[in-house]
C-alpha cells in the first residue's frame, strides 16, 4: 500500500528525561488544504460520489471555522463536485478567513441559527435538507461516517509498515479519527496498540457511546483503546496565554507546528501524562498530526493568537 504521509523522530529534553521514544505522524503535510485527517476521512467519501452518476454533489456541515469544511470546499472544488455548506451562525461570517476560501472555492454557503443546526442529525431536518438539494450525499459534521472510518484506518496500516509501537495519540472531536483507528488496529495482524484520544472539548464523556456506534461490530469489543476526556482545558477552542505559550515553546523545541485547537491540546495532554508518570519507561509514542493549521487564520483575526508568533496559514488558489 501507498505510504501518504512520513514518520518522523519527535525530539524533546522531557522525553529523554521520562525515557520513552516519540514518533511523529505527519498527516498534516499530506496536501497543503486538504491536511490532516480531513484527507483520510473525505477520501472515500469522495470516491463514493465521484462513482454514483446520479449524484449531484455532497451537502456538509460545520461551525464558522470549521476546518472540515475547509478541506471539502477545496476537495470538491479540485474533483469538480458541486458543494453546499451548512453553516452554524450568521451570514457575516462568509468573510471570515475559513469561510471566505470555501466560497473561493465554489462551496455555497447556507447559515443556519444555532437551534437548527442542532437538529444536524434529526431524520426530520435531513428529509428536509434532500428535498432541498435532491441528490446530494451528506455527509456529517466533521466528516465522521463509515466511509471516513475506512480512510483514517488506512493510518494504522501504513504505521505497520513503518515502524513498531506500544501506543497511538490522536486529538478527538467528534471521535471519528479515534473510531477508524481503533478500526484499523483491530484489522491488522499483529498484536493490538493501546490508543489515546486526546478530547478536545468539555464532558466529552458521550463520545464513548458515539465511537461504539462508528464502529463495525468486530471492533466493538476491543478495549484497547481510552477517550481522555480532563485535558480539554476550559472546552472547545478554549486555551490560556499560558497554554498557547507552551505550545509555541514545543513547536519551536521540536520544530513541528501544531496549533492550540487540536493538535496542540494533543501535545499538552502529553507533556501533562509525562509528568504524571502515565508511559513506561522505553515505552514507544506514536503521536497523530492532524493537521488543522488553517484554524490560525481566524484566531488571529480575532486577536486569539498573533500573527508574528503564530504565522498566518498560506492559501492556494488552485494546485
Ligand atoms: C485538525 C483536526 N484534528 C482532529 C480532529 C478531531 O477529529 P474527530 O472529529 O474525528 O475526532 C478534527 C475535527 O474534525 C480536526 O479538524
């Protein structure tokens, strides 16, 4: 199989300190728009679509900056595939810098209040949504469906052929990525990893019930696997100066980026278990880069973070 994205050593002074040898997956660079695991999780999606000739297009959801929507808005705008985003908030956001690329790059924008866009699941709301926009697949928020599942196990497949490890860490949102992983570990030969899902928001306890359901009945009795649900550090894209501080300090030590929403609260979990003792000694890491670099783009145009510190992300108008 096609190795997508490079392992790399992950060097850091607390890591030589604990004793224990830390990896790096690099899905965040495997397309400069399409990063992370948006890539694993649309790719099937997409071959789906692109198949089914009586598809008119794909209908999605997400926030305000939503870096799902993103990546589809650039997915589908490259395989030539008509897209609709349902988008929580108002319209005033289309400006804004996530939105303003997907509509750039061809995604139709419709705003919804924050009360429909709660009903994002409801059977009532999608009849609604497919007699508006007949023939169109939709796909959930965040791009979490079996189709994702089948991509973001194709993870565990490639780290098989490129090393050997004890454990696996992935920021969860939705518990999509968590899902395929825990999927693709139970299908591979060997012996089972342990898999750490960093969650990235608040009482984040009823995911473990959403990432039963995502998964396929064979993988649903493997417990190899912990949602970490006390290193959200205040819910959602919430973080403190010193929080972001210490990223920043990481990225520079390591020379990786990571950014403070996903992947960077991954980092502070780590460092965090580190101190606490949680890894054996020559135990072997294995951390996901998600990608989602195209998040700092709105938090600094909100003054959340500072574009010299932090780097506005580069865009492409086409590739
Ligand atoms: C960059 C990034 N990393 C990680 C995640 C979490 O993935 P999941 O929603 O599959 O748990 C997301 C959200 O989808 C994301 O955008």
């Amino acid at each position: 199989m096609t190795i997508l994205s490079k392992l790399q050593p992950l060097h850091h002074p607390l890591f030589t300190q604990h004793k224990v040898q830390v990896q790096i997956k690099r899905d965040d660079i495997i397309h400069p728009i399409i990063s992370g695991n948006k890539w694993r999780k649309l790719k099937y999606n997409l071959a789906h679509i692109l198949q089914d000739k009586n598809s008119n297009g794909v209908l999605s959801f997400g926030g305000s900056y939503s870096n799902h929507i993103h990546a589809l808005a650039f997915a589908c705008y490259q395989q030539k595939i008509p897209c609709v985003g349902i988008i929580r908030g108002e319209e005033d956001y289309a400006n804004n810098f996530t939105l303003s690329w997907a509509k750039h790059w061809g995604m139709a924008l419709h705003f919804v209040d924050r009360k429909t866009y709660r009903r994002r699941h409801d059977t009532d709301y999608l009849l609604q949504l497919k007699q508006k926009f007949p023939h169109y697949f939709i796909v959930p928020e965040g791009g979490s469906n079996t189709f994702a599942i089948t991509g973001v196990a194709e993870i565990i497949k490639e780290l098989n052929q490129q090393t050997t490890f004890d454990t696996l860490i992935t920021p969860t949102g939705s518990g999509g990525t968590l899902a395929g992983l825990i999927t693709g570990d139970c299908q591979s030969k060997g012996s089972l990893h342990k898999i750490l899902g960093v969650a990235v928001l608040k009482e984040a306890e009823y995911l473990i019930n959403d990432i039963h359901k995502l998964l396929p009945n064979r993988a649903k009795h493997h417990n190899n696997w912990t949602l970490l649900t006390d290193f959200h550090r205040g819910g959602y894209a919430k973080f403190s100066q010193f929080d972001a501080n210490r990223i920043l300090e990481f990225n520079h030590v390591t020379e990786v980026d990571f950014e403070p929403v996903y992947s960077g609260k991954m980092i502070l979990a780590f460092l965090d278990l580190l101190e606490q003792g949680y890894f054996s000694k020559g135990e072997r890491i294995v951390l996901l880069h998600t990608g989602g670099m195209q998040g700092i783009g709105g938090m600094i145009e909100r003054g959340i973070l500072k574009a010299d510190q932090w780097g506005m992300p580069k865009q492409v108008n086409s590739l």
